[in-house]
C-alpha cells in the first residue's frame, strides 16, 4: 500500500507527455494531477507510456479528486477516459480553466472518439457537474479523511490563460507543514497577454517540469525580428507563412505579436491576410477576449489605446470546413502572401496538415515552428529533414518539403533553463526536486545545474 505523500506517474515522468501523477495523501486517499493524452512516439506500439494511452488501467478506488493545472491536451486529453472508467470525484482548477476545459474536451471528443452529438452532450454535463472552480492564491482545503487535513492552492503560472502550478500542505499530524509543490507548466517571464509566474515560495518536495531543461530560449525581441523578416520574405516572394500552433496560448500570443509587426511596418507592405483556420482557437480567442482582465499590463494597455491585438482589420477567421478546402485550393494556386495559422501544433492532424500537403513542396511557402515537436510527429520531421530538402509523410502520401523552414524558440510557452532554475533557487525552501515532463536528455542537464547549486534532485 502506498505511504502518505507518496507519488506514483502515470505519464510524463520519463517523457514529455501524457501528463498524469497520482500523489497519496494518506495511505488511503489520493488526487490526480493531470490526466494528459500520449503524443508522438510516446503513444505508438512499443514506447514508453503505449500501454497507458489512452485508456486508464490504473486502479481509481483511492481516487478522491483530479487537480488540472491546466487545458492543453497532454495534461486533460485522457479525462473523457478517467469518466468512463467510473470517476466521479471533484475536478479542481482555476476559474479560467474551468471555461476552457470543456471546449477542449469537446473538440478531444470529436477528433479521437466519437462524433455522436448526444454522446458528447452527455459527458460535458457530467464534466461540468464535477468542476470546482478555484481562485488564485486561496487555500482550500481538500475532503480526505477524519484524521488529515491537506489543503489545495493554485498560483499563476504563466503558461496559458488559466494556468497554475499547484501545491498541497498537509495541516495537521506529523506531517504537518508538509508542502508538495506540483509545476503543471510553467510559462516563460515577459509573455504577452499573461502575468508572469507567481514566484515559489518553498517546497518540502517540487515535481518540477524539464521539457527545455537544457536549452535558452532567445530574446522577445529577437523572435519577433525574426518573425518580421519572414513575413517580409513572404511578402517579397508571394508566398505563405504557415504556423503550427496550439490553439490554447501560441495563437493568441502570435496574434498579439503579429499585430503589432502589422501595426509597425505593415504600411510598407501590400495588403497581408492573416489566416485563423481553427475553429477551436478562434473560440479559445474570443474567450481570451472576454477574460481581459487576467491579461498582463502591456496588453490592457494597448488594446485601451484603440488596438485590439487580438482582433485587427486584417485578421480573417475561417469558420466552416468547406471555408477551409476552398482557402487551400486557393493558396495551392494562387501563392498570394498570407500568413496561416492552424493546428495542430505538431501537425499530427487538424487543419495544417492540408495547408502543408498543399504547400511544403511550394519553395515561397515558409514553415515558422514556434513551439516544440515531440519526437515521432510530423513537425519534428519537418524541423529536422525540410532544411536538407527531405520529405516528410502526411495522411499516407509522401511531401516534398521545399518550404522554408524556421523554428523560433522564443515562442515556447514552457520556461527555458534559466528561468526554470530561477524558480527553485528564488524560493525560500526547497528540500528535494524530481523532474517530470521532459526528455531524457533535458532532465540530465538541468539535474547537473541544480546539483551545482546544491539542489537535490533524484
């Protein structure tokens, strides 16, 4: 039988998704944090988490709560799967997560499942029933037993519109004062629209992600220059920009940054479209919208001064799928400069995947990744063989890749190396680090720099 504060993964503990950690808080009672779907190589035959996704074959007769740190589908994918296999318990978050939630569930729904509308009814009514809103920074204390008392509390954590890390203190008994601090994702410092992380302020023992624990990111400044100077090669060559993004977070941030490269130097240029082929993150957007004020100082100042950033002129959205089709074709054939933006992220599906059919073999069409591409997906193939003029597999049939290709690190939601570090060392406490939610490679770097500060971490 487990022991009180003990952990046990499943997922995301030697790889980067399928984000699912079981902490006991008595011997008896546990909560979830997370419950991500696999992606990549980690869900195929034969690797590392295939036998957990997406099914759940753990035990859940423990199983007092889920805790969601936040909605992007590696940490929530696998909860339509947690209901069906008899979960009934609370689902804890934060208020703006608890609006996001079942728009992606619904949309993990109809892509992975089913397309049966009552079906799909029916689980997000039930889902609703179980969520419990949280506020930031407020203690709550959790229903876990007669003798234990353990609290919850979320802080911002600057990932996505909603995200925290989470922490859990025990109260009373011997182990009383007891904090284990679980990260989620933690976002990057200076991100547009977001606040930046709240600061930890200790852990007996942090669960802490790893997934660029071994590389910095470049400057804000340098990304958006970056991104500039493509979109200015798109408009010299007629050309398209495509962009791979998540729905939740990347989108809205590269509208933010976008609008105001439009907004500097787009008087120079011809009439540019910019292209929101996804219907989900045009919802996702307008909820960004309606929940401004969570938005960081720089962003409420602009859109005070008259400057929607995530609502401009030339900003077109396209809704329906035949929309969609005919926007292809017309790209295919016409080459007008456009700059798209579409899921998936890591073009393992949605709507991209028929943008790069059309255009990786076009040489004006350039491919911007602004996030990252987990081993065994299609966007790590391009990243990796567009460059030598390779070719990558979409759908069954074989690409040629002779788009420009361009990854801008900047982008990434998650912390790099530096500003994961800061948020152990800036702590007051911390007794043990275990890294989760990275790559062999990321967790080995950033163990050898806590270790040169003097933090444990196993």
């Amino acid at each position: 039988m487990p022991a009180a504060r003990s952990v046990i993964h499943h997922g995301a503990f030697q790889g980067v998704t399928g984000s699912c950690h079981q902490l006991f808080l008595t011997a008896e009672d546990s909560v979830l944090i997370d419950c991500g779907l696999f992606q990549g190589v980690e869900s195929s035959a034969g690797s590392q988490g295939s036998a957990l996704a997406p099914a759940i074959d753990f035990p859940l007769d423990s199983v007092r709560a889920l805790v969601v740190t936040h909605t992007h589908i590696d940490h929530v994918g696998r909860i339509p799967y947690l209901l069906m296999a008899g979960f009934r318990g609370p689902i804890y978050c934060t208020r703006a997560t608890a609006l996001l939630l079942p728009l992606v569930i619904e949309d993990a729904l109809r892509l992975g499942l089913t397309r049966d509308a009552t079906l799909i009814a029916s689980v997000l009514e039930l889902l609703r029933s179980l969520l419990i809103p949280v506020e930031y920074d407020t203690w709550l204390a959790l229903e876990v037993g007669a003798a234990v008392e353990v609290h919850l509390r979320f802080r911002q954590a600057g990932h996505i519109l909603g995200s925290a890390y989470v922490e859990f203190e025990w109260i009373n008994g011997v182990d009383a004062g007891f904090r284990i601090v679980f990260s989620g994702d933690i976002g990057c410092r200076g991100t547009p629209l977001l606040p930046d992380p709240e600061p930890l302020e200790r852990a007996d023992i942090l669960y802490l992600e790893s997934t660029y624990g071994d590389r910095l990111h470049e400057s804000r400044h340098d990304r958006e220059e970056r991104l500039r100077k493509v979109i200015e090669r798109c408009v010299a060559d007629g050309g398209a920009v495509l962009i791979p993004a998540f729905s939740i977070g990347r989108t809205q941030e590269l509208l933010y940054e976008i609008e105001d490269i439009i907004a500097t130097h787009g008087s120079f240029w011809p009439a540019i479209t910019v292209i929101l082929d996804s219907p989900m993150a045009a919802a996702f957007t307008n909820l960004y919208q309606e929940l401004n004020s969570l938005w960081d100082a720089e962003a409420l100042a602009r859109n005070a001064s008259g400057r929607n950033p995530l609502d401009f002129a030339r900003l077109h959205v396209v809704e329906s799928h035949a929309e969609h089709e005919r926007v292809v074709n017309y790209l295919r054939s016409t080459g007008d400069p456009c700059i798209v933006i579409a899921a998936s992220g890591m073009c393992a599906g949605g709507r991209m995947q028929n943008y790069l059919q059309a255009l990786l073999p076009d040489p004006r069409t350039d491919v911007v990744f602004v996030g990252y591409q987990a081993e065994g997906t299609p966007g790590r193939e391009i990243q990796e063989y567009g460059p030598q003029g390779g070719y990558v597999v979409l759908d069954g049939e074989r690409i040629s890749i002779r788009a420009g290709v361009h990854t801008l690190g900047g982008y990434s939601a998650h912390a790099d190396q530096r500003e994961l570090l800061d948020f152990v060392l800036t702590a007051s406490h911390v007794g043990r680090v275990r890294l989760i939610h990275g790559s062999p490679s990321a967790q080995q770097a950033l163990t050898a720099l806590l270790r040169q500060h003097h933090i444990t971490s196993p």
